[in-house]
C-alpha cells in the first residue's frame, strides 16, 4: 500500500512502524490518509507544520488496571484505556466500550476516527476514546457496578467537565454511565457534565438514547434526496445490530416509511418479511437484555439464522450497518449490491471493510460513512455539555430539531468538500477533508503543541 504523495508515505511509515500490529489503528489511518491526498498536495504549508505527524500521534495514552471483585467473591482484573487523542478544538470526547475485543489498537482508531467526527459536527469537542476488555454479557447488576466504580476510581484522575468528557459505546449503556457518573461525583465530591449519556433525572440530555439512529436517518435522508432524488418511503431496509443504535435507526427509519426486515446480535439475524415489530425487538433487548433468536420465537413467521454475516444476503434498498467494525466484508458487498442496493449507511463505527466500500463506490451504490452519517450520538453529547454548563433543560423537540440541523450541516460540509476537491458525491473523502480542515487550521494557528 502506497500513495502518490511522499509527504503521506513517510508519515504512514513512520505510522505503521510505532504503532506495528495494531490492525484496526492502521487501517483507520490508511483510510483518513488516502482521503487527504488532493488536500496534502495543495496545502504545502501541512507539512512544514508536521501537521500530519501530529495527528497521528495520540497526545496521551493511559492504560491501566482495573480490579474487581465477583459475585462469588474472587478478585478479577481487567485492562482499561482512554486515549486523549486530539484537543485542537475542544476538550477531549469520545465513549467507553466495554467488550472483550477492546484493546490498544481498537481504542486509538476509535479516538482518531472521533477527532474528525467531533470536528464535523461543527461542535467544539476533541477527539477521545476508552474503554475495557472486559465482558458484562453474564455478569450481574452488582458486577456490572463493581467494575464501573473501579473503572472509575483510575479514569477520574484524567477526565474533567472541561478535559475529557466520555460517554457510552458498546456495552456502556445508560445503566453502566450512572454507575460511572455516581462514582465520579463520590469521588471528587462535585456534580458537574463530565460524562454523556446520563439519566435524566441527572443531568442526561432529552434525545441522547435516540441521537445517534434518529441522526443516521437524518442523513440518509439528505443522501438519498440530493443524490438520488428519492426517500425513505415503501424502502425496505436491513440493520445489522440490535442495540441502541440499531434500535434506535430503525425506529426513525419506519417513520419515514421504510420496511426494516432484518435486524442482528453478535449470534446472528432474525429475517421478519412482514417488517420488524420493534416493541417487541425492544422488550426483547432493551428490557430482557436477551439473545435476538427470542424474536422469532415469540413472533410468527420471523426466521432466526445463526452467524452475522448472512444478513447482507437478505435483499433490500438500503443497508445499516449498526453493530461493530469490519462487518460487511466484500463478499456481503457483493452480495448487497447484487441485490439492488441503493445506499449504505454507516450507524456503527468503521463497519464496511475497505474492499466493501470500494465495491459499493464501484457500482454507484450511495455510501454514507460513519464518521459523517453517525456523528448525531455525539452531537447531541455536545448538547448535553451545553445544557450541563447552562444548567438548563432542552425539550425532546429542541434537542432533536438541533440534531436534525447538524446531521443536514454535516451532509453538506461533506458534499462541499467533495466537490471542492473534484471527487464530487464522494462522501468519504468529503468527510475526512472536511473534518480534518478545521482540525488542521486549528493547529495551525496554536502553534507547535
Ligand atoms: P450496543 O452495545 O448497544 O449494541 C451493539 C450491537 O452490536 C449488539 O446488538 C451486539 O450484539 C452487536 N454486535 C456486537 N459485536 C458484533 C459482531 N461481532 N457481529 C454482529 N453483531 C455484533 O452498542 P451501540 O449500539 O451503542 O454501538 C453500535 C456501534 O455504533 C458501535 O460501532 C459504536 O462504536 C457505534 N456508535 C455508537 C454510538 C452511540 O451513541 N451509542 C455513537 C456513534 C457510534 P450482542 O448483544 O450479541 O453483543
């Protein structure tokens, strides 16, 4: 893997040798990197600056120990991350992920890939990301909150309201933030925004659980009417993941008018060619906290198959990825292509590998990349800050009108930057460029930090 530009292959070199092995990092960087080719090219003053040296380069990196005891009383230990990657515009904001695949590597390209997303929200938030390998499938409610208060009791020596704000990803839900939130204010002894995605009843925003669905759809939306000339009605829709993401996009989906078929856990996917009941989906998986085959227990006709990948394969106009990174692959590409898909949007972070999206751009598909399509999650933590330091309560409408205004912000600060860069429609390289520009000139202008 080469690009045309020298500036880039030393920079990617010098990447790959500090960071070797950590697959998921290089390849979020390989793919910001490529985007910015025309822009490197035309800015020589980037490199003078070492601006992209700097990028790619995490401003902290913590990892430390996290014990806990278990139910049956023996002492467990987990490995905990925050990486404070980039504060050229805000304080560091980013979620924790609680999942066994959670490592270094897993964490830097979550926080590189969220200074961008942070940028192009137009919000003033850094990039950041943390996280555990541990694994709260099967674990208790007092586990879950013995873990979150050790987590805690190491992670509040490096957040703050105006440092780093983290909030929730896979496995952090609402449960785990109070348990977080709770802990920090023991600790520290004040109540104060340093976490998003908090309850109500202290401090959470009014469409937070919705924002990051409710802003996929929004942007959909705006993809399929600018450059497709079409909508959402009479769709037919798959979403991969049933978690709040998944959730929460096939809710807006159906408002609009879409069909949404097929829905997934990490076991596999339930087909329900009737449309997917989603109380039912949500009884199932918001409340029962349990495995999606449920589904097609409980409803007739609905069909579960075991393993993840086979979801691509089920025929729809329009394709969620909301579960995890590299799902489609290009086998499920092709395969979505095959069928007549007309766009893919991204929900989760980083899910279409690179030869999935190359296949999509190849045969037209529409292609809404996460770092643009699902930045409405931490948009609307930006306004949880807001109300947090206003001490003051938006209204569900007000939040999510705001939303609403910053997912259409963002889908044409993509679509400006790609036609400024002659790769019109491209909303990869439009999002990487335009997320990056104000990063980059706010570097710029702070000098060598
Ligand atoms: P949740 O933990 O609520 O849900 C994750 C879902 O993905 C679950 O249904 C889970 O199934 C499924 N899943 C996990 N691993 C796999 C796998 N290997 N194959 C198939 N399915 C899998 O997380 P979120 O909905 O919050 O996050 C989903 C994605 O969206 C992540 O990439 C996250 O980084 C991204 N994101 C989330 C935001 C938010 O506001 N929550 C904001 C922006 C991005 P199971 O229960 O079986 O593990």
């Amino acid at each position: 893997m080469s690009f045309k530009n020298d500036y880039l292959n030393r920079v990617y070199a010098d990447v790959e040798k500090r960071n070797a092995g950590e697959k998921e990092f290089l390849q979020a960087v390989y793919e910001v990197l490529e985007s910015l080719e025309p822009v490197v090219e035309a800015r020589p003053e980037l490199e003078k600056h070492g601006v992209l040296e700097r990028l790619v380069e995490p401003e902290r990196m913590i990892v430390f120990r996290i014990p806990w005891v278990d139910d049956a009383g023996k002492v467990q230990v987990n490995r905990g991350f925050r990486v404070q990657f980039n504060s050229a515009i805000g304080p560091y904001k980013g979620g924790l992920r609680l999942h066994p695949s959670v490592c270094a590597s897993v964490i830097k390209f979550l926080g590189f890939e969220q200074t961008f997303k942070n940028s192009l929200t137009g919000l003033p938030m850094g990039g950041g990301k943390g996280g555990s390998d541990f694994d709260p499938k099967g674990k208790s409610d007092l586990e879950i909150m013995r873990f979150c208060q050790s987590f805690m009791t190491e992670l509040s020596k490096y957040i703050g309201p105006d440092t780093d704000v983290p909030a929730g990803d896979i496995g952090v839900g609402a449960r785990e933030v109070g348990y977080l939130f709770g802990q920090y204010k023991r600790m520290k002894d004040e109540f104060t925004g340093v976490l998003t995605g908090k309850g109500l009843t202290f401090g959470g925003s009014l469409a937070r659980k919705q924002a990051t669905g409710y802003g996929l759809l929004y942007f959909t939306k705006e993809m399929l009417a600018n450059l497709a000339n079409s909508d959402l009605q009479d769709k037919v829709v798959v979403i991969s993941g049933s978690g709040n993401v998944a959730i929460y996009a096939a809710e807006k989906a159906m408002t609009y008018g879409a069909k949404v078929v097929a829905m997934s856990d990490s076991s596999g996917y339930v087909y329900d060619a009737e449309g997917i009941d989603l109380d039912l989906m949500k009884q199932i998986k918001e409340v029962e906290r349990a495995r999606i085959v449920e589904y097609a227990n409980r409803k007739p006709g609905a069909v579960f198959t075991a393993g993840c990948k086979g979801i691509w394969t089920v025929k729809c106009d329009v394709a969620l990825p909301c579960a995890t990174q590299n799902e489609p692959d290009e086998e499920g590409a092709k395969a979505l292509v095959a069928n007549g898909v007309m766009a893919v949007a991204e929900g989760a972070n980083m899910p279409s590998t690179p030869e999935a999206i190359a296949c999509f751009q190849k045969n037209g598909v529409l292609f809404g990349p996460a770092k643009a399509a699902n930045a409405g999650g931490v948009a609307t933590s930006g306004l949880e800050m807001s109300q947090n330091s206003m001490r003051y309560s938006w209204t569900f409408e007000e939040v999510d009108a705001k939303l609403h205004q910053i997912m259409i912000g963002i889908f044409e600060a993509a679509l400006d930057a790609s036609k400024r860069y002659g790769v019109e429609g491209n909303l990869v390289m439009g999002a990487n460029i335009a997320g990056f520009e104000k990063v980059a000139n706010a570097m710029i202008a702070q000098g060598v930090c």
